[in-house]
C-alpha cells in the first residue's frame, strides 16, 4: 500500500517546519510547498512567504520542495479589499479572508496537480468530525497560541483534506521539537503583524495602495454630536482606539464609532465601547447546517482573536444577517472583525463579519 501523500504549507517558520518533521515521522509522503503571496516594492517577502527558510528547512528534512506564484489572487482577493475596508471606515481582519480563499484554495489546487491526499498547516487547531459528519476545528490545546478563529471560512470540503499536526501542542512544545530535529529556525521569532505590513504601519501602506481618493480630515464628536477636533482621516482610526487621537478632553477617550458617510469619527468613554448586541453578514456555517430564519443558538462568541470567548444567543435572520445578544457586554465590537460561534467543547460552529450598528 502506497504512503499517504501530504503537502505543507511551508511559510518559512518554526510552526510549519515542524509540522513537516511530524509528518515524515509519522510516515506521510511529505512535500513542501510555499505560496508567494506578496511581494513589497523593495523586493521584501511577506511573514508567510519566507522562501529561503522554506527551502532551507525542507532541504533539511530530506523532502521536495516547490513554490506556487500566488501574487494576483492574493492582491485581488487580499491586499485590494483590506485597503477598501479601511476606507469606508471598517477594521478587516485579512488572514481570515486569505485562509480559505488563498491558503487552502493554492494549496488543494496544488493537491490535485500532484496526487496528494491532504494538505497540512503549522496552525495551532485541529480538525474534528462532528457525530453527524461534519468537520470543524477545534481550538488549539493551549489557549494563548489557539488560532481557530482564523479558520472559521473553511468549508467541509477543505477541512476534509487538511491536517493540523500541532493543535495539540504549545508554542514551547513545538520550539523543542525543531532544537531536537536541529531544525535551523527552531529560534526564529514569531511574526506579531499582518504579513504584508511587516512594520504595523497600516496608515502608509493605505495610502500607497489606495485605487481611490482618501477621506479627508474631518470632525472628532462626542456622543451628543458636539465637535471635540479634527481627525487625519477616518482609515487612520479603529472602534476601541485610544492612543494617537490627539484630543485634550479632559478625560480618557476612546473612538466608540466611525460614521463614513458624514466623514465623523464619535468618541465617547469607555463605558460606551460596551455593547450586548451585535449584527453579523457573510455567515459561514462549519460545525452545524445553516440555521433557518427565527432559529436560535445558544453558544460562545469571540468578537476578535484575542477575546475570550462569552456567552450569548445566536439567531438568524430573514435577510441571511446574524443577531448575536451577549449574555455580558462585549467591548469594542469592531465592523469588519469576524464574529466566530462555538459550542462549549471549543468546536466552531460558525462566524460571519461584524456590521455597523
């Protein structure tokens, strides 16, 4: 019987090299592949596309090695929306996006060309089948590197196909492995920002990159609609955002809204960043079939990759929205940020992107 095959996401990390070493161990015909996402105008690779390292690791490891070109669907799907975002006053979360429609779309296209069963990734997560079925993912084993959240727009398809070797393991764990394996990046730190914004400076690569005219300074407000100032332009701001707001009001201020259309950006306290609702579109349904209209869901919610997952009630929508009341106020629901439901098991139901109110 022929060895199982299996393609790795190889991104030129600690995470995904070991992922490889795990699975040649374990006796899978393992291939490595990097997806070329991005590019900066200096010739800088993105976090996720580090080729040399990719290639280094998997020389090491004994094991084939190919890059897949993947610049235009990762600009048109990717880098183009995030900046449109931006504009219209919206917080995206892009590796969200780019997870089902770049990274696991490349790489099972990849899959079928070459014959391969699965494809793997270095996230910290893992796929579960549900007693009905169906896959999902299951938060990674140790809270603090859990990367479920970002996978929540996997279809069954794709989660059918995929292996995730580390959802059991923490960052230490698997920083171990690859210093036993003398894997060359087992210390190679860990990227904090989007990957193709290595500096944090969303601001600049906005305004690089736009395709239309920017927002122009406009009206910081108070909750009344009086005039506290003036801010750079809405894309420059994010509902929660404290620091870099330039305003003496006497008091601590927080950005509570960003209202595009009248170019305003609402302060208020940090009371008024609280919120029992939130209203959410782009629903993807992982752990259970689509709700219907008046269904309701007892679950937990994360409104962002970091927050703690509370608890609230889903209920769907004749129009295809989401209602999501919290059982305890949530903080800075940003529009744009994902909305991602689980059960108490720590498997993802489904999520969908945070509406303005």
């Amino acid at each position: 019987m022929s060895r199982r095959r299996v393609i790795v996401g190889m991104s030129g990390g600690v995470d995904s090299a070991v992922t490889a070493y795990l699975l040649k161990a374990a006796g899978y015909d393992v291939i490595g592949m990097t997806l070329k996402t991005w590019v900066g105008d200096s010739g800088e690779e993105s976090r996720c596309c580090e080729i040399s390292d990719a290639q280094a690791v998997c020389g090491q490891l004994g094991i084939p090695y190919y890059v897949r070109n993947c610049l235009t669907e990762f600009r048109e799907q990717i880098t183009k929306p995030f900046v449109r975002e931006y504009l219209c006053g919206r917080t995206p979360n892009p590796c969200v996006i780019c997870n089902s429609a770049v990274k696991w779309r490349g790489l099972l296209n990849a899959a079928d060309a070459m014959h391969s069963d699965y494809i793997a990734t270095g996230h910290y997560a893992s796929v579960v089948q549900m007693p009905d079925g169906r896959f999902t993912v299951h938060k990674g084993a140790y809270s603090q590197k859990d990367q479920s959240y970002m996978l929540y727009r996997l279809t069954q398809d794709m989660l059918a196909r995929t292996l995730m070797p580390l959802g059991k393991l923490s960052k230490s764990e698997v920083r171990e492995l690859a210093k036993y394996a003398e894997i060359a990046v087992a210390e190679k730190e860990d990227s904090q920002e989007i990957c193709f914004v290595p500096d944090g400076n969303y601001a600049d690569f906005i305004e690089e990159h736009a395709e239309q005219p920017l927002p122009p300074a406009g009206d910081f407000t108070d909750t009344d609609g009086h005039i506290l100032g003036r801010h750079c332009g809405i894309y420059r701001y994010t509902v929660g955002q404290r620091r870099g707001l330039g305003i003496a009001a006497g008091k601590p201020a927080y950005v509570q809204k960003i209202d595009a259309g009248a170019n305003q950006i609402i302060l208020g306290d940090a009371a008024s960043l609280l919120t029992h609702e939130v209203w959410c579109r782009d629903i993807c349904f992982m752990g259970l079939p689509a709700l219907q209209p008046g269904e309701q869901l007892a679950a937990e919610v994360k409104i962002r990759y970091h927050h703690p997952a509370q608890a609230a009630v889903c209920e769907m929508q004749a129009d295809g929205a989401m209602h999501i009341r919290f059982q305890d106020p949530v903080r800075a629901a940003a529009p744009g940020q994902s909305a991602v439901v689980y059960d108490s098991a720590g498997r993802v139901l489904c999520g969908g992107i945070i509406q303005q109110q």
